[in-house]
C-alpha cells in the first residue's frame, strides 16, 4: 500500500514555490493540464491539486472549498532537526505561526499555517520524541 497526500490549493504556482521554500518538497511533475503538481520530500509524495474557492468537493457536499484560515482533523506534520529554523523558514515563504513554539517531554511543536488556510507542524523531536511518554 502506498498514500498519498492531496492538498487543494487556489493557485498552482503559489502553493508550489511555497510548498519548495517552506518545506524543501520539489516538484517532480505537472499533470493534467497543470492542474495538479507532484512534489516529493520528507518521505512523502504530495499531490498539489488546483480547485477553485467556492467549489464543492463532491455533489452532494454541503461546505464548498474555503481558502481563509480553517481547521482539519487531517493535517501535516514535519519533523526537522531545528524547529526554530524551519518555523523562521516557512514564515519567509509565507506561513503564518497560529502560536508560539511550544515545549513538550518529547520535544517542541510549531503550528501554522499555509497561504491557503492549511494547517501544518513542524516537530523537533528530544530523546525519544513520542516514545518519551508512552
């Protein structure tokens, strides 16, 4: 079994540069009339799938797409080696921090978010990151 992660952006070529300099993901490929771009990092493939603002996922769905700030149960997390640099990294390339960097027994968590409302992690693992506490 493979996954693969699909994240609907407004802007193809904005959310690549992004997605490049925020995160060090490159873009391998454009399909389907350049509407979608396959990027590849951090062990993952990720799919960049261009869908309009106020559109629906599927016909029967009642929210339509909603670039602003929102929230997902489904998110990204990075670990990094520094989180401080890779925060400082990805706000020069435009995301925004939702809180401060926070500590934890397994180490320190960033919050933020993409220039399309998605939100994502940056984790720095200590010791033996979540293995600390269970």
């Amino acid at each position: 079994m493979q996954a693969i992660i699909n994240i609907d952006v407004p802007d193809l070529d904005a959310a690549i540069e992004f997605y490049a300099r925020a995160t060090h993901l490159t873009l391998v490929r454009r399909l389907f009339d350049d509407t979608v771009a396959e990027l590849e990092g951090a062990g993952l493939r990720v799919m960049l799938l261009l869908k309009e603002p106020r559109t629906t996922p599927v016909p029967q769905a009642t929210l339509e797409r909603d670039y602003g700030r929102h929230w997902t149960p489904v998110h990204l997390d990075f670990v990094v080696a520094d989180v401080e640099t890779a925060t400082h990294q990805a706000m020069a390339a435009g995301a925004t921090l939702d809180l401060p960097i926070e500590d934890f027994v397994w180490g320190r968590q960033a919050c933020l978010r993409d220039p399309f409302g998605h939100g994502f992690c940056f984790l720095q693992w200590l010791g033996r990151g979540y293995d600390e506490v269970a």
